[in-house]
C-alpha cells in the first residue's frame, strides 16, 4: 500500500490568517489553530498534516534575515520526517523569502512550497483555501517513492513558480504573481498539470542538505530613474561598509553615461564594492555592450545580473556574503546560476 505523504505546515502570518480588529477596522494576523478551523477541508487531504506556528504571527512587511533562519531551522528540525513543508507567508514579501530560503537550503530534494492569499481564510470570496490546499497536494506529490519537486515554489492563483524567479506585481488582484523569465512549472485545473522539464534537475545521487542561515545584509539596491542626482548616488556609494550594490538599471542593463555617474561607480568599485546590474524590468535580461547606454558598465565589469530578479539578487548577494565568500570570487559565482535564478 501507498504510504502517505507527511507535510509539514509552518504558519508565519500574513493575510491568509488574519481578522479585521473590530475597533480599528485594520487586518491583524490570528493564531494557526484559528486558521485550520476555518479549513475543514484539510482532513479530507490524503496526507499527514503536522503544524509549526511562528510563536506571533507577523505581516509579512516585518519579514528579515532573522525569521528565514527560523523558517530554514524549522525545515532543517523537521526535514527527515517529512515528505514536503508548505509555508504560509504574507504575499508581500514571499518573493524575497522564497529566495532567500532557495539559497539558505543547498541540496534541497523536497518540495518548499511558499503560499498564503490576497484575502483572509475567513473572508467568503477569500483565495486562501485554493492556494492552501493545492500547495499541500502538490508538496505531497511523489514518483516512485521520491518527492515530484525538489525546490523551493510559490504557489498562487492556479500557479506554481520557482520561487526564486517571482515578483509581487498585484496589490489588488488574485494573480498576485508574476515569474516571466520561467514558466509555471505546474498548473492546477481539473487536472494538476506537472512541466517536468521546468523544473530543476534532479541531481543522480541525493546529498545532504546543507542549512545556511548566515545571510549578511550590507547590501543596498538603487533604482535608475531620470532625475536622479550626484548627490543621491554618493551618499550611497559612501555608505560605510556597504559591500554590495544592486543597480537596478534601465531596458537590458542600461544608464546615464554623465562622467560623475560613471566615475562614481568606478571609483566606488576601485574601493571594493561589488556592483549588480539588474534590470528594473520584471522580463527580460540584462545585456551589456547592445546598446552605448551600457558600454562603459560592461567595460567597469560590472557583476551581470542577466534575468535574475530584484528580490532574488538580494537573497543570493545576503547569502553569498554570508558564506564569505572572497571578493575575487565574488563576481564569478554571482553570475553562475546556484538555484536556477538566472540562466
Ligand atoms: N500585508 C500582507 C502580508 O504580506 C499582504 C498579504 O498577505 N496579502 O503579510
């Protein structure tokens, strides 16, 4: 006979579990044995269903580097006995924590699978029980006795992604997600419909996991925009400390060609800073040398952010740092997809 999957459940808060306070109107998160009450569903799972609450619950806006070391000591305590985890996380952030906890879990071969909702469980019109539910059926898929995804995945509205490649594009809308660099790679209609080959490789022999919960923050992102002036630059540039700097560029990798914007990158680079150029483009790729805009950061060797997103750039320089890493390496691993965040 078929053995059931058993999944763990960790509640972190977010929208999902959360109550309107009746005084001041606003939604405040609710604890995790509310929230299963309010899914009664869930015993109809054909699985094992364990539960790990964050002690308080929290908006996802109060996420940080201390609670995914939570998130990743709870997978690290529970992984042996467990087939998949689901994480119920606020949807603001759940990009930037699907990241991070894509590199915090190296040689990950059970599913990670991020979810939560735009409207709280207890809300009529609410989208939290089609995420929750299909996130737990899909971390308990499994072929020939091993788990189906082996990754870290977002699951919303229909949807599961690579965590690692999402950004929050809705405030408003049930598709709350986007990933367009990588396609879904499953899909849940009538049937839940598998893209094999999205997802990641399965390595022949399965390594231990290893857990890294040291993710060093002395990294700043700074967003092109027309107008933006010396001033503004310098001041972040001469940030002390500051180790990495994620330019968020313009197109394929494109920026102002004034000298005191140029100069200022290359001398702060001169000073060992590490520079990432990422496209403020949720599509697309970073492509040094197709247009003049970007000949002299390729020429400065900038670090290329190719298709990487924002929030997965930050999660990889926190984690590479927090390895460290030497700054001789730093720019050749960078650009060497670990996760597959970038191609
Ligand atoms: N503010 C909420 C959070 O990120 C939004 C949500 O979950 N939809 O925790």
């Amino acid at each position: 006979m078929k053995r059931k999957s058993n999944i763990l459940l960790i509640y972190t808060g977010g929208t999902i579990g959360m109550v309107k306070d009746y005084k001041t109107g606003a939604l405040k998160a609710f604890n995790f044995e509310e929230l299963v009450k309010n899914i009664p569903e869930l015993k109809q799972l054909d699985c094992n269903l364990r539960g790990v609450s964050f002690e308080k619950p929290i908006d996802s806006s109060n996420m940080n580097p201390t609670y995914w070391a939570l998130i990743a000591s709870i997978i690290e305590e529970h992984y042996e006995d467990n087939d998949g985890f689901v994480v119920l996380h606020g949807s603001d952030t759940m990009s930037y924590s699907a990241s991070a906890l894509s590199f915090m879990l190296e040689h990950l071969s059970k599913p990670v699978i991020f979810t939560g909702s735009q409207l709280p469980i207890g809300d009529l019109r609410t989208d939290a029980k089609e995420n929750l539910i299909t996130s737990i059926e899909i971390a308990a898929l499994r072929e020939n006795g091993k788990p189906v995804v082996q990754e870290v995945g977002l699951y919303f509205e229909y949807k599961l992604y690579r965590g690692n490649r999402t950004t929050k594009i809705n405030a408003e809308h049930f598709e709350a997600f986007a990933s367009l660099n990588h396609p879904p790679l499953v899909e849940s209609g009538v049937h839940l419909k598998v893209h094999e080959n999205y997802l990641l490789q399965k390595p022949a022999k399965r390594k231990k996991m290893l857990v890294h919960k040291k993710m060093d923050n002395r990294v700043a992102v700074l967003k092109l925009f027309p107008g933006l002036n010396q001033k503004v630059l310098q001041s972040m540039l001469n940030i002390p400390d500051l180790r990495v700097l994620i330019l968020e560029t313009y197109g394929a990798g494109n920026a102002p060609m004034d000298e005191w914007f140029l100069n200022g990158l290359k001398s702060a680079k001169k000073n060992g800073l590490h520079i990432i150029n990422v496209t403020q483009c949720s599509g697309g790729s970073v492509f040094m040398g197709h247009y003049e805009t970007s000949e002299k950061l390729k020429e400065m060797q900038l670090v290329n952010g190719k298709d990487i997103t924002t929030e997965a750039a930050l999660a990889k320089a926190m984690y590479l740092l927090g390895t460290g890493i030497s700054d001789k390496l730093f720019k050749t691993i960078f650009e060497t997809p670990l996760r597959g965040e970038m191609v």
